[in-house]
C-alpha cells in the first residue's frame, strides 16, 4: 500500500490543477442560465473517470440534469464500493461578497477558494482521485462503481428514479460519501446522520391591491405585518417551535448517547466570535451540539413583499411571501411535517389576509449505524491517514437522496466527510483546504481496503 502514498505525492500537482479545471466550470444546478455548463462540467466528471481507470464511464441524461455512472469492476467475489457525490452547486451570489471570483479558483494561505471547493467538488473529486490511485497502482481492494450528479442542490428530483430504473446496475455492499464536515484536523469525526428538511412557501394576500398607505393605513390589515406575526409565533418563549404535533416522532437521546454527542470539543465562546454573534441561541435545555444535530428546527430563509427598491415608497402592500424551512429528525416524515404546517399556518392567520402555502421539495432524515463494518473501516481508515481514531458526530446538513439508498437499493451509507464547518459552503468565499484534500486521497484507498478485510472477516 506503500505505493499508494508514492502514486499521491509524485501527481500531487497535477491533482491539485485538475480539481481547479473542474471548479471553473459554472454548474449551477439552480439556474437555467448554466444548463450548458452543468452539461459540461457532467462531461468533464466522465472524462475524469475515465481518466482515474473506470472500466466504462457514460452520462445518462434525465428530465434536469445529467447524471455520470461510471465503474471499476476488478474481481467478482470482492466487496462493491457505490460512491456517491454531486457536481452541481449553489448560486454563487451575493457575487459582491467574493474576495475573488467564485469561478476563477485561487489559492491562498493553503485554501482553494471557489464555489464547489469542498460542496461537494472538491471532496467528489477526491473520490476520482483515489480511484486513479489504486489504478494505477494495481492495488485496488474493492470493485468501484461511482455515482454522481447534477441536481443535489435542488433536490435530487430525478436521482430516485435512476436509482428505481437502475436497482441492478447499482448492486453493492455500501455506498459512501464525501459531502459532509469534520470537526477539525486535529479532531476528525465522522458524521453518524443528516438531518431531514421540509421546505415550504408562503404567500399572504390582504387587499386586492397595493395601497397607499396614508389614505388606507390604520384600517386595512397590512399583509407584510400579519406574516411577520405569523412567523414570529412559531417560536415559544424557550425557543420551541408550537406548531401542534410537530415534536410527536421525535425521539429523545439516552444520557449515554448525550454524553458520548456533548463530549466532542466544541467552545461556545469561538462559535460565537467567529460568527459574530453575541450570545449562544436555541432551544431551552439542549447544547448547540444537541440542537443542530438531534432537534428539528424552523427557520425563515427568505421574505419579501411591498416596496424594496432605492428611496421610499409608501405603500400597503397587497402581498407577502416566505419561505421556510424545517430540518427534521428521526422519525418525522416530511411529508407529514409539511401538511402539519400547512394546517397550522392557515388556523393562524387573521381573518383579514387569506393564506396559501406550498411545499417544495424536502428529504428524510437518517440515522448510520456506528457499529457496521462500514464504519469500522472508515474508523480505521481515518485513524491511519490521521493517527487519530475519529469522533462520532451528528450532522445538521440534509443529503434527501440517502434515505432513498437505503428504500431503493437496500443500502446503509457512511458519511466519510472532510469539510470543515467554516469552509462557506452556499456562502460567499466558499474553500477548502488543500491539506484536507490531500488527506482525503489518501484516506479513501484505505476505506476499500478495511472494508474488504472487514467484509471477508
Ligand atoms: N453537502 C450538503 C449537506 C451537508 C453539509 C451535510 C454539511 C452535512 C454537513 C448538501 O449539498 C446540501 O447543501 N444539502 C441541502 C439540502 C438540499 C435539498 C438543497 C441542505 O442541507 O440544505
Ligand atoms: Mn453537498
Ligand atoms: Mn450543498
């Protein structure tokens, strides 16, 4: 395995320069406007697999964004590795807040810096990279099939499909994925669950028209202040969120379970200095580690409506919109999340504003064992490239589609992630760290080759 490192360190540039390629390609999955470049940069993910040694690479197209499938098959009787990953990524904007161009990579202070450095190009690339590895080396512990495609960012909407239509190709004993964080470097951890999400919209009318608002105001119900109100009481006093029946499923830790989550080092007081935030925040009798990893929440993540142009404009408007999103824990549906927040949010409008609501799309949450085999060697895996053994952590992100591996094809999945939370991910000034991308190279062919112990064991 010696060769492996060798293999690494003799191309370390070239796989450096490589990933900057890929970054440099727009594919925001989001926006029509970039429908060539995600056609593209789907291209250039092929060619890539091609490249690493994939026995067949191809691009299947569906009703959004093409998927790339490519395999490695070395031996029958050996273990199967699925990889999962995306290409896509989110709108860069606000473009005005990027020190430099989110297409145009550059590297500072041992930071690549573009949109996709670590969600999820940087850290699927790693995957292409390791597979090159054992390639080229001869050493390759596991047969490799990799899966990755275009639309995480807007929902994985065609992914479940593919995976319907595809049971067979799809065939394997674990899928892993690289497209979650770490705590540190000095403190690696592996994410053992992802939240889930139901992601509403919300419109609210009162008078059939925008109205001046000295000749109307006092008397009509302003539909911007009625959908504040509404908004501000999905929260209690302790931070508690009152819609009825939303916390029904929600299982609570054992104190066993709370200590082992509350004993990764975290400092509330950096936490708060690095985000420039002045006082910690939550639901009452829960930790910040409890709270994005094991409680559901609510949050607003946009609001408009009335006048929002230069100067002033007085105006009651005729309209107000949100949305909203709930990340979810097991075992709340989404489904069953959205309807209960529809049903609540209409028995709490006032009579003078009519209320529509819609759900967009949403994922379920999910659990991964810690004592599978597959952890064991993602433990190993990491213990040996960091000569640290990794901490169990709970992740607040959403991957909707790994719930379905699990429905679809049977699978369990390890979140084998080397993000860091302030790497910007949907921020501006997204990076990643070149030393976390080297390390994940690294680490990966040592996954393949624990797991296959562990497998034959
Ligand atoms: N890679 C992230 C999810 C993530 C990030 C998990 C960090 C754990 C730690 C993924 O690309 C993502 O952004 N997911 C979305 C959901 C999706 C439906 C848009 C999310 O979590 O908001
Ligand atoms: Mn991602
Ligand atoms: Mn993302």
């Amino acid at each position: 395995m010696q060769n492996w490192k060798e293999y690494q360190e003799k191309n370390q540039e070239r796989f450096l320069n490589e990933l900057l390629d890929l970054l440099r390609i727009p594919s925001v999955s989001a926006d029509s406007k970039y429908k060539a470049d995600v056609a593209h940069c789907a291209e250039a993910v092929q060619a890539s697999l091609l490249k690493a040694g994939a026995d067949r690479a191809e691009i299947y197209a569906t009703a959004g964004h093409p998927i790339v499938y490519g395999e490695k098959i070395v031996d029958a009787t050996k273990p199967t590795v699925l990889v999962y990953g995306h290409y896509d990524v989110q709108p860069a904007d606000p473009l005005e807040l990027w020190a430099s161009g989110p297409f145009e990579p550059v590297i500072k202070d041992g930071k690549i810096f573009a949109r996709g450095a670590c969600d999820d190009k940087g850290q699927m690339f790693m995957h292409v990279k390791a597979l090159e590895v054992m390639s080229a080396t001869g050493e390759l512990p596991c047969n490799v099939k990799m899966m990755i495609e275009g639309e995480e960012e807007v929902g994985s909407t065609n992914l479940g499909k593919f995976l319907e239509d595809h049971k067979e190709q799809l065939q394997a004993d674990i899928v892993l994925v690289s497209d979650t964080s770490m705590i540190s470097m000095e403190h690696p951890s592996i994410e053992s669950g992802l939240r889930g999400l139901a992601y509403m919209e919300v419109e609210v009318t009162g008078p059939n028209r925008d109205l001046h608002s000295g000749v109307y105001g006092g008397a009509v119900q302003n539909p911007i202040n009625a959908l504040c109100a509404m908004i501000a009481s999905l929260h209690d006093e302790n931070n508690h969120i009152t819609i009825p029946g939303f916390y029904d499923k929600v299982q609570e830790l054992s104190e066993a379970e709370k200590k082992a989550l509350n004993s990764a080092p975290f400092s509330q007081k950096d936490y708060n200095e690095e985000l420039g935030i002045g006082e910690e925040w939550g639901e009452k009798g829960y930790s910040n580690l409890e709270r994005t990893g094991t409680r559901p929440t609510l949050d607003c993540n946009g609001i408009w409506g009335g006048y929002i142009g230069e100067g002033a404009k007085t105006v009651l408007p005729s309209k107000a919109y949100a949305k909203i999103s709930m990340r979810l824990v097991p075992s709340q549906g989404s489904e069953e999340i959205s309807e209960l927040f529809r049903k609540h949010f209409e028995s709490i409008a006032p009579k003078g504003v009519q209320v529509k609501v819609t759900a967009h799309h949403g994922g379920e949450p999910v659990v991964t064992p810690t004592d599978s085999v597959a952890y064991q060697a993602a433990a190993k895996a990491i213990s040996t490239t960091f000569g640290k053994d990794p901490i169990p952590t709970r992740g607040g992100g959403s991957i909707p589609i790994i719930a379905l591996f699990e429905k679809t094809l049977g699978l369990k999945t390890v979140l084998m992630g080397f993000g860091l939370d302030n790497d910007n991910i949907h921020s501006p000034n997204e990076k990643y760290d070149v030393a976390n991308y080297e390390k994940g190279i690294e680490t990966i062919p040592y996954f393949h080759k624990y797991f296959a112990e562990l497998m034959v064991k």
